[in-house]
C-alpha cells in the first residue's frame, strides 16, 4: 500500500487538468440524466460500469422508445471506435501489468490516454502502479461529477440548454493544448484533413470510422519520414 500511496502523491499533479475537465462535464451528463427522470444513483452506476465519455452523453438519447439494441450498439462503436486504435499502442505496455491490464483496457479513456503515453514515470514510482492509479483516479473524478450533476438536475430546476456541448469543448481543448505543446504538428493536421475529408465523403452520420482509418493508414505510412516519432505512437 506504501507504493501506492506514493504513486498517488507522484501522479496527483498530472491528472488536475483532467480533475477539472472530468468532474465540469461529468456533472453534464448527471444533469442530463437526471432530466430523462432518473436517480443520481443511476449516473453513478453508468459511470462506474460504463465509463465511456462521449458514449454516455449519446446514451442519454438511447434511454427513449423506439431506439432498437441494434442502434444502440452501432452508434456506440462509431462514437468510441478510436479507443481500437489507441489499445493497439499499448499493447506491450498492458501486457507487462498482469491482471491490472483489465481494468487498464476498461478505463482507458481519451484523457487518460494522452497521460499514458506523455507523462514521464517519476523514477521513485513503479511504472505499473503509476499508470494504474492515473486511471483509477481520472474515473474517480467523472463518477464524482455524474453524481453531483444527477443530484443538481434533481433538486436544484434550471435551463440546462447546451449543456451537452461540454464534452466537445473538452476535446476542442485537448486538441489545442497538443497543438500548442508540440512542433510536430503533422499528425493534427492529418486528423483534421482526414475528418474534413470524410465528412464530405460520407457525411456527418458515417464520417467517424473512415476518419480513423485514415488518420491511422496516414500515420503510420509516413511514421519514417516524420520527426519525433515517438509523439505519434504511444510505447
């Protein structure tokens, strides 16, 4: 438990960011939910079993009649498809941390990956128990926020219009800060063309799965001629 506490203590700093995304858009969707009638309790539940962002925000509309299993799962898989793409970086990496892997592979999430692959291990701290109690503690802050967002949808009446817009401003924000950080900037603006062009393609129903494949087959065709390319592939 020593080492724990200590990977707590060392990983804490890096995770704020999220702390403040997380617990902001996690109280959306509390509130969201909490307007479709249900309890608090349910968002917490759906947090900690479910746990998927972006797919819970779209599950709000799948809690209505005449949404088929087969809706409901075909938009899932378009809107979280990406984490495909992000679990085949860190393969090896799971690999080496034995039946903690399972929860690594459940709670990997656009934020806690971006944390996975550019935080540097502090040396005091094993790698394993580092990476661990970043996930634990990013799905700590969005199961806090689904709670306090389904107990003020409940009990505190107000105009919650837009509100599902937060999620998109958390990834427009993410895209900036990794736009801002880095000089390498081929690989946004292979994700942004690509989206581009498969949204006219494809159109705005269908253009998520073409765009991660492309991006990917982009990537990883150029990844030799590409400085830094240690930023495109997570290892």
């Amino acid at each position: 438990m020593k080492g724990y506490r200590n990977a707590v203590k060392k990983a804490f700093p890096y995770t704020i960011p999220v702390l403040t995304g997380y617990v902001f858009i996690g109280i959306a969707f509390g509130v969201m939910f909490a307007e479709k009638g249900y309890s608090f309790l349910w968002a917490m539940l759906m947090s900690l079993l479910v746990y998927a962002g972006s797919g819970q925000y779209l599950a709000v509309n799948f809690f209505v009649p005449g949404v088929s299993f087969l809706q409901v799962a075909l938009m899932t898989l378009m809107v979280n498809i990406r984490h495909v793409f992000y679990g085949i970086s860190l393969l090896e990496k799971f690999h080496n941390m034995g039946k903690k892997r399972w929860y690594m592979i459940f709670g990997l999430t656009d934020e806690t990956y971006s944390l996975l692959c550019t935080t540097k291990i502090p040396e005091d701290v094993e790698e394993e128990k580092f990476l661990f109690v970043i996930s634990m503690m990013n799905q700590s802050y969005w199961v806090l926020g689904s709670a306090i967002g389904g107990l003020a949808g409940a009990f505190l009446p107000f105009n919650s219009e837009g509100i599902d817009f937060a999620m998109t401003a958390l990834f427009i924000v993410i895209f900036v800060e990794q736009w801002m950080s880095r000089e390498n900037r081929v690989p946004e603006i292979a994700g942004v063309m690509s989206a581009f062009v498969c949204l006219q393609i494809f159109g705005m129903d269908q253009f998520v799965l073409p765009s991660m494949l492309l991006i990917v087959l982009i990537l990883f065709v150029s990844r030799k001629k590409l400085e830094g390319v240690g930023e495109i592939v997570c290892r």
